[in-house]
C-alpha cells in the first residue's frame, strides 16, 4: 500500500479502507453522548419519558420500584445532582435499560451504562 491511504483524524468507526474492500456483513453501533454534568437537562427530559414508557410495561413489584428509581434520578437530574443520579440509576437496574434501548434516549443509556458499570 505504501502510504497510498492516509486516514486523518476520525470522528466516528470506519468500516472499509483501501483498494478492492469488500464488506459483507457489517453492523456499527451508534453513540450515546457521553454522560456529563452538561447533559443533566436533557437527562432529566429523557427519563421522565422513560419512566412513562416503564410504567405501561411494568407488570411485577420490581419494575414499580425501578419506575420510581428512575423518577428520583429525574428529579436529581433537575437538581443539578450527578452523584445522586448515578445512585438512583443504578438501583433502577437492567431492565431500566432494556426499556431505555427500546425507546431510544441516548442520554439516558449512557447515563445507565455508567451507572451499571457497562
């Protein structure tokens, strides 16, 4: 190849470079901001849409208490409260972000991997 591509500074994945690429099957995920003490606002907006998506579902006592989980952490959101966000979202659990995946609110499945530690 010698030198022929010369790739620069990337912003996201690159899926193929060169002469030739063939791709035959591939799957890029997308990117959630990163979870920031900036982003709490449009946190706070995205889990109280959540937290109205996990109550149609929720169906046994565990998931009324993640619903409730996810509201403190939404009212910590709108405190300004990083650390108590955190708390609440991880004691909300993994089905806060199945159904987070599901809905689609990038902010708030970042916020739940950090908190989950994934």
């Amino acid at each position: 190849m010698d030198g022929k591509y010369h790739i620069g500074r990337i912003e996201g994945p690159v899926g193929i470079v060169g002469d030739n690429a063939q791709v035959v099957q591939l799957t890029q995920g997308s990117k959630q901001p990163a979870p920031t003490s900036d982003n709490l606002p449009k946190l706070a907006e995205e889990l109280a849409t959540l937290c109205q998506a996990m109550q149609k579902e929720a169906t046994e006592s565990k998931q009324r208490i993640a619903v409730g989980r996810v509201a403190e952490a939404e009212e910590a959101a709108k405190a300004n409260d990083a650390s108590k966000v955190e708390e609440h979202l991880k004691s909300a659990g993994q089905w806060a972000l199945a159904v987070a995946e599901t809905i689609g609110v990038p902010v708030a499945i970042g916020f739940l991997k950090k908190s989950l530690g994934l």
